[in-house]
C-alpha cells in the first residue's frame, strides 16, 4: 500500500477510530510544560498525523511523521511538512537512526501494527524512540474480517499465484484468543510501564460497494497487475456477501445497500 491519494480519500473508517481514540486517551498523556517532542509511526498520507494537532499544547518543539513508503513520506512532506512538522522514512522493524534514539517524549501510532511481522523489535524501537519516562498511545486491528476474506482467497485456485504470503499481511494478534494479554505481556517484558492495553469492539457501515471497494484498495497489500485487480475486488465483495456482510434494504425510494463491518482493535497507552 502506497498510493497515498488513494488512502487520503478511503480511511474514513481509520480516521474515526483514530479520533474516538484520541477524544478517550489524549487526556492521559503527560504533555510538559513547554517544547514537547512527538513522533507518528505510520503517517501514510500524513493527515492523521495533522490530526494530533488538535490534541497537542501549541508550544511542541516538533512533530514527526514516519512511514516506510518513500511515496508515503514525499506525499505527506508536500501535503502536511511545515515549520515544525515533517515527515521522513523509517522502518518500525528495522534498526533505528541513532539521531531519533530517545529523542520524543511521546509516540503515537495508529492503525500500523498490525502489518508489522517482528512485534518484539517494533515494540523496542518504540521503547527506544522514547526519552526517559516518555509514552505511547498505539491503536491497530487485533481481529478483522478483512483478513478472512485474504485468506479464502488465497486458497483459491484463481488467486492463491498472487496471494503466496497472505499471512504476512494478516494481523499477529488476527487468531489470538487473548490479544490484549498478549501485548500487556510484550510490553512488560520489553520494560514499558503503566501498561494498559484494552481489546475493543468495533463496528462500521460502509454506505455501498463502491466505497468499500475503495477503501480495501487504499490498503491493498498484494502487487498484481492492474487489469486484473477489478476482477480481484469483484470477488473479493462475492466473498464479504457470503460472509452474510452485506445488508440489502428495499427501502421506498430504491434498493439500499450496506456493508456491516464487525472488528476488533487494540488500543493500548504506556509509559517507559
Ligand atoms: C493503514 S496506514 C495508517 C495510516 C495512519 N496512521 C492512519 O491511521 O490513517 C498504515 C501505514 O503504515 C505503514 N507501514 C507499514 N509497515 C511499516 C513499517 N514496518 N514501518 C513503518 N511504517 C509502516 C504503511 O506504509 C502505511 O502508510
Ligand atoms: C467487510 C470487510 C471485509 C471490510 C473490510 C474493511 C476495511 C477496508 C478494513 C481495513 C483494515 C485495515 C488493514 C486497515 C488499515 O491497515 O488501515
């Protein structure tokens, strides 16, 4: 997924999670005096990182958005960079720059980790981006339906070609029956404190196909040729309406369609 454009205009799911999220937990961030330093892991197009704004004292000495997509980075520095906030790459999982090592007093990141593989080294590089008694506040998916309809299709004859690392693009915690204890215990072993770690669940209508269509492309994961992509979504929606997912009323001024998104996220704050 790096079509920043794409995604600017498909994540109204992401971006009400992310702000009942905020709405819930900015008031627990220990947010100093003056000159806080805050860094955003997996900005994408960089509006949910624009978006902290609203919850940050005006006096931050800076704000730092961070993806692994380079187009990501570029789209968000045009669109979002100004004067205190900017946008670089860096990868969650890899090895640090030594010039972000302790350097934010608070980390924020929504809707990422779930795509990340080694949960252990993204969660000490969080634990090392932060400075002495900094703290973080991480929202991502737990369990999701989006990643059934991957896995069926994967095992499908048509396209299991393309879909040969599915499970790569599936959340770690997606078959776990205690996501939260899980993290909690991560997290602890790692040395974060003041760890709380809640599972929620999560409910969103998608008002048609189309948009759901959209908004599963702005995340699509898997490289196939684009001429046969429309064929992909198409049965990809074929399996959400076996799914029993798709609800569709006759209502008197014509047919109403919705799609019923059932999921769960983990939204967890601690300290170091
Ligand atoms: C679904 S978007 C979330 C964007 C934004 N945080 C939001 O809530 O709308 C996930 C982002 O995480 C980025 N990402 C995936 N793996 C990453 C990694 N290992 N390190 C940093 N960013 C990563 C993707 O490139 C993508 O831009
Ligand atoms: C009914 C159904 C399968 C809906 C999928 C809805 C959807 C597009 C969820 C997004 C999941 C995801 C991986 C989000 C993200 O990483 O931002």
């Amino acid at each position: 997924m790096d079509n920043a454009d794409l995604y600017r205009k498909s994540n109204s799911l992401q971006k009400r999670d992310t702000l009942l999220c905020l709405e819930d937990y900015a008031n627990k961030i220990k947010w100093k005096i003056i000159n806080d330093r805050v860094i955003d892991i997996g900005c994408a197009d960089g509006s949910g990182t624009t978006m902290l704004k609203k919850y940050m004292p005006n006096n931050y000495a800076k704000l730092v958005g961070c993806d692994i997509s380079e187009k990501m980075v570029q789209f968000a520095n045009e669109h979002h960079g100004s004067g205190r906030t900017s946008f670089r790459m860096l990868n969650i999982e890899g090895e640090l720059p030594e010039d972000l090592t302790g350097g934010f007093d608070h980390l924020f990141s929504f809707y990422t980790l779930h795509w990340i593989r080694d949960q252990e080294k993204a969660f000490r590089n969080i634990y090392n981006l932060l400075d002495e008694s900094g703290d973080c506040l991480l929202l991502f998916i737990s369990h999701g339906p989006i990643f059934d309809v991957y896995r069926i299709l994967a095992r499908s004859n048509k396209w299991c070609k393309w879909l040969k690392d599915v499970n790569r693009y599936v959340s770690p915690y997606h078959d776990s029956t205690e996501p939260e204890t899980d993290v909690s215990k991560l997290m602890k072993s790692i040395g974060f404190k003041n760890i709380e770690v809640k599972c929620k669940e999560m409910m969103y209508f998608f008002d048609d196909i189309e948009i759901l269509k959209k908004s599963v492309a702005a995340v699509n994961p898997f490289n196939m040729p684009k001429d046969i992509f429309d064929d992909f979504m198409d049965d990809y929606i074929d399996i959400v309406r076996d799914m029993q997912l798709v609800d569709e009323v006759n209502n008197n001024i014509g047919e109403k369609i919705t799609i019923r998104h059932n999921y769960h996220i983990i939204i967890t704050y601690a300290s170091k």
